[in-house]
C-alpha cells in the first residue's frame, strides 16, 4: 500500500490548488529559463544566419551591434578586391521607433545590398524576397505587420511582401529587411525645412571665406543639393559583410584586412561574443539572478507547503509509529508526496507555459536540456525541501497518538 | 502459571523532578499468562494507562523489567529490542479514543498494520476483510474514519490490533465510547480472542458491568497494582495453539 498516494487522494482537493500554486511559480522560472535562453537566441541569431565569416568594422570600435560604426561604402569594393574573399556586402543598421495605428512600433531597420542580397537567406515564413530595388520590405511577424500591408517610413511607402518569424534584435525589437538604399533614405531622412536650414547654414559658413565671397558660384554650389558636393561624403555604412571562399585561410584574410589602418575586422565568433559578453550581458545577468531567486522561492515555498502537510497529518505519523512502521515507511511516505507535488507542479508549469509564453513579451525558447536540468533542480528541491517535514516527522513520539 | 506472556517486575514510572516530581507508578509487578483475560481497574489518575503503555514499549518506565513471552525487552528506561518492530510484531494496542489513521479506509487502517508487518497485499486485504466480517463491519469497509459511528471506529481499531496475531492485547478503555451492550460486546471478543487464539490480553477499565468477562481483575491505585481477583479457568486451560478468529 502506497500511503503518500492514499493521502494525496484523501487530501486530492488542497492537493490540486496546491500542485496549481507551485506551478504557476516553476511557469515563471521555466519561463525565465526561457526568456534567458530566448535572449541570448536573439542576440546571435542574425550573426549566425547572415553566413558570413568576416565583419569589418570602422577603426576602433566593436561594431555594428555593440556600438555605432560608420565605414564609406566604397569599403565594400576594397575588401571584395581581397584576395580569398567571394563576396563583400554593405550593413546598415538602424532602430526606428513609429506610430502605427496609434501605437508605437519600434522595429531595427537592416540594408540589404541589392540586387547582391535580396534576402533569400532570411528564414520566410510567408511571402517572399525582395524583388525591386525599392518600396519592398521584409518584416518579422513579431511587429504585427501583415503580408501586403503598406508602412510609411520617411519620405516613402513601402510594402510588406515577406514575414519572418522569431528574427529580433538583442533588444527583441522585431527586424524589417529593406534594399540598403531604402534603409538609407529612412536612416537619413530629413524634413524640407531641415534641408533649407542646413544648405543656408553651409552658405552662411562659405560667406564668411575668402574664397567664397570671391568665387560666387561657390556660394551657389554651397546652397545646392548636398549629394552634388564633392566635399561631402555619401551616405555611409555600418560595416561591410565578407564571405570567404572555400578553404580559404581566415586568419590570414583577417590579418589582411586588419593591416588597413581605418577598419577592424572580426569573425563570427567575435560578434557573437561581443554580442553575449557586451550587449545581453547585463539582461543574461539579472535574468540569471531573477532566476536563482525564483528557484530559492519556490524551494522555501515547497518547504513550507510539505512541512504544514506533515504537521497536518501528525497523529497519523504518531499511530503508524504506534502499529510498528519503521522510520523509513515515514521518510517514504513525505518525501514520495514531496516527489509527487514536485513532478506534478513542473507539469503544470510546462502545461500553463505553453499556453502562456506565446502572450509573453520577449521570446520564450525552450530547449529539451534546459527543460531536463529545471527537472533536476525541481527534484532537488523536492528532496531538500520535503527534509524540514521529515526532520519534525522522526521526532514525533507514538504515544502523541494515545493523547487527545 | 503455566506460559507466562506478560511479566513486569517493580515497574516504577516517575515524572518531572524535584518539587514538580510525581510517581505515576510505584513497583508494578504483574504475570499474564498466554490465553489469559485481564483486566486492571482502578480510579482516575491510579496508573493504570501509564503500566499500559510500559508494557506496550511505548513509554518506557523509570526503572523496572519487563519480559515478554519470557524475553527481557525492557530494563529500565532501556529498550533492549527495537520498540516499533516489536510492538508490530507481537503487541496489539487499542486505545481509548479509536485512533484510526484518517486518510485511509476502514480496510486499509486494518490491512496497513499486515503490511508493515510484511504480509502480501493481496492478502493482507482479504484478512482484513475476514477480520472487519468477524467484528460486524464489514460493510463499513470502504468508509474513511469520520464516515465511521463511535463504535464502527472502535471495532476497526480493535480489527488492527488483531490483524498480525499477536501474542499482547493491550487495550486501555477500549468500551468508553460504546453504549453498554456494545461495550459488553467487545469485552467478551476479547475474551474469545484470548481464549480462541492464546494470547494474553490486559483490558483497562473503569466499566465494572461486564467485569464478569474476565479471568483476573486487578486493581491499580496510587500507581500501585494491588489486588488480583481469583484466576478463573481459562489460562490453565489454554492449549498453546493460534486459533484464527
């Protein structure tokens, strides 16, 4: 006769609520798991998916995702002339923030190098690639876009006529894939007025020159379109994407490029490093944190929850010892009810999780290892937790049985 | 007497120390026989509850030696032999108040006792059965203790006490629930149990109506076991053998 089952059934109702309260707390550790797991998914997800071995970056910095790096897009064909190199891309990337019917989208806006990329290597869960060099985009289903649906970004309208699923930036805003120049012109777009002040500034800056005040057409060119001034640069680049070819040595094409003393260049495991170690970091920590908190919780809650059900049942303990049960059928009977409430409140955290994660706001992942070692921890902690209940168990006397 | 069960020789159980010291039992010596009926009367407050549970192992006296079934258990407060498998095995205890475990049926509070002796499920359950059938609640078996009346309760601690043939009765106001020909009832199955099965059974009571059932009455005061009416019959006649009930 299994007393631990015989008492859960007797006691099935408050064994429910209680099984359904210690559930819903391991939801949310499951879910941190998850979101930790989510996150740091996210964070390399692009780096990872792009399939490409080389970043170059502007001189100094740890670009393009842990900080700001801008390169001259001529860039592009410097390192596409490397020996070893099968292709060179240009990268831009951008966060925006807009209003969509009233409510705020924010999304990372990121180039493709048309007609070289088109976006066949992103992970369409419906719809297409690009097929024209403007007005098309791309967008994850994490922003809500619709296939179809038309977004005005800047100066232009442009339509949705991909989705991708589950593509975020390490800040789980949802990315939207457009041809760089379109991302460009939204990166850089500026009102009229903006542009009328900024050329009357550059004349007003050429007025107070010699050469200005005596080369007229000079103060003419100055308050012109600022593209058809050879003294101002383009529109510049975040970095320059390279794929290698086949068996080609990366460390001597790093070491190459490396050598250029305007860029810096970095693998694929850099940036994801960079990614982990730098942008996540302090979000991998405090969910780390929250997470060991909420696992002592639940374990002190369990604790609780197990000693007041073996205080409950006292007496019975005392009359079992006074019919002869050993202390191990004591140990047994607590600690297999401990096992129980364990087993059956990680079911119903993964239950109430797959129901609930999909409302959370940032990505829930969960992987079949992290899922076994929440297992584990919550056995742990059943065992642990059903000692206290044990400890007061063994010390109860049979003759407390012969008493009131 | 002829297959002594029980021996204790100057039991002495004393509480507390010094002003708040109290003797609860002073040097109590009794002999039960196996097949013998007895039981021990006496006030309120005399020590009689407090020999039971000595002689039971589950309160061990101050100073004093108990020998059951002519193997010394207890000296002193010290337990020569482990108390709890003891007790499972040879001592059946009833107690005042029912005592039932309260999350398991009638037949489980009867079928766990064979089962933590060992005993197979499958027969434990039909012995518990057999047993409940014996005391008239049988079909009381699927209900849990506070489905059960007073004397349903009792009857099924009375079935537990019996359930691994033990060798020791003890029961301590087993009828104080009972009206009185329900008490009667179950003062005589001790007396059969007794007799049928040979054990030595030791009754606390303070219902002197069916005091008739037994074959030895001692009385107990002041925490000293004074007197023992004349043995009747039964112990010299018990044969040795274990009748089932």
């Amino acid at each position: 006769m299994n007393l631990a089952r015989k008492d859960v059934w007797h006691n099935r109702g408050r064994f429910a609520l209680t099984t359904l309260g210690l559930g819903t707390l391991l939801m949310i550790v499951m879910g941190m798991g998850g979101i930790y797991r989510g996150l740091t998914t996210e964070a390399t997800q692009l780096v990872d998916k792009v399939g490409v071995e080389l970043w170059v970056v502007q001189r100094g910095t740890r670009g393009p995702f842990a900080e700001i790096s801008r390169v001259p897009k001529t860039l592009v064909d410097r390192v596409a002339a490397v020996p070893g190199v099968a292709e060179a891309r240009a990268f831009v990337y951008h966060t925006i923030q807009r209003l969509r019917a009233g409510k705020p989208l924010r999304a990372s806006v990121l180039g493709l190098d048309w007609p070289t990329d088109k976006g066949e290597w992103l992970p369409l869960s419906a719809g297409r690639p690009l097929a024209q060099a403007h007005f098309e985009m791309i967008a994850d289903r994490s922003l809500g876009l619709t296939l179809g649906e038309r977004l005005p970004l800047g100066k232009e309208t442009y339509t949705v006529v991909g989705l991708t699923s589950g593509m975020s930036d390490p800040a789980g805003n949802g990315f939207l894939f457009l041809t760089l120049a379109d991302s460009q012109a939204v990166q850089f777009d500026q009102s009229p007025e903006g542009i009328r002040l900024e050329r009357q500034a550059r004349r007003a800056r050429a007025e107070q020159i010699d050469l200005g005040n005596t080369q007229p057409t000079m103060l003419e060119r100055a308050a012109g379109p600022g593209s058809q001034l050879p003294a101002l640069p383009p529109n510049q680049i975040s970095a320059v994407m390279t794929r290698l070819a086949p068996g080609v040595n990366e460390a001597a094409v790093k070491a190459t490029i490396d050598g250029w003393a305007d860029v810096s260049v970095y693998t694929r495991a850099d940036e994801a490093k960079m990614l982990l170690m730098g942008v996540v970091e302090r979000s991998r920590r405090q969910l780390g944190l929250f997470r060991v908190l909420l696992t002592t919780v639940s374990g002190i809650i369990m604790a609780l929850i197990l000693y007041t059900l073996t205080m409950d049942k006292l007496h019975d303990i005392a009359l079992l010892k006074l019919i002869g049960a050993s202390n191990w059928v004591i140990v047994k009977l607590i600690m297999q009810q401990a096992i129980a409430l364990g087993a059956l409140g990680y079911a119903v955290a993964w239950l109430l999780g797959q129901k609930a994660y999909p409302y959370f706001p940032r990505r829930v992942i969960l992987t079949p290892d992290d899922l076994l070692m929440l297992a584990g921890v919550v056995l742990g902690v059943s065992v642990v937790a059903s000692l206290v209940g044990i400890w007061k168990a063994l010390r109860v006397q049979p003759n407390v049985a012969l008493l009131g | 007497m002829r297959n002594v069960a029980i021996e204790t020789h100057g039991l002495t159980k004393v509480y507390g120390s010094g002003h708040t010291e109290v003797v609860a039992m002073r040097d109590a010596s009794l002999c039960v026989a196996h097949g013998q009926c007895v039981a021990l009367i006496g006030p309120s407050g005399a020590g009689k509850s407090t020999f039971l549970t000595a002689v039971g192992l589950i309160n061990p006296p101050t100073a004093g030696r108990i020998l059951i079934g002519g193997r010394l258990v207890m000296e002193g407060p010290r337990a020569l032999t482990n108390p709890r498998t003891f007790r499972r095995k040879h001592i059946g205890y009833i107690s005042q108040k029912a005592n039932l475990i309260r999350f398991l049926t009638a037949r489980e509070n009867v079928q766990v006792a064979m089962e933590l002796n060992g005993e197979s499920s499958r027969a434990a359950r039909a012995r518990a059965l057999e047993l409940l059938e014996y005391l008239g609640v049988r079909e009381r078996a699927a209900g849990y203790p506070p489905e059960l009346s007073g004397g349903e309760q009792q009857r099924v601690a009375v079935a537990r006490a019996l359930a691994n043939r033990p060798s020791v009765i003890l029961a301590d106001e087993p009828t104080a629930a009972l009206d009185g020909p329900r008490g009667r009832q179950v003062m005589e199955l001790f007396r059969r149990v007794a007799h049928e099965q040979g054990a030595a059974v030791i009754v606390v009571t303070h219902d002197h109506r069916a005091l008739d059932v037994f074959d030895t009455i001692y009385e107990m005061e002041d925490g000293v076991i004074r007197s023992g009416a004349a043995e009747l019959s039964a112990a010299s006649t018990f044969s040795g053998g274990k009748a089932r009930p």
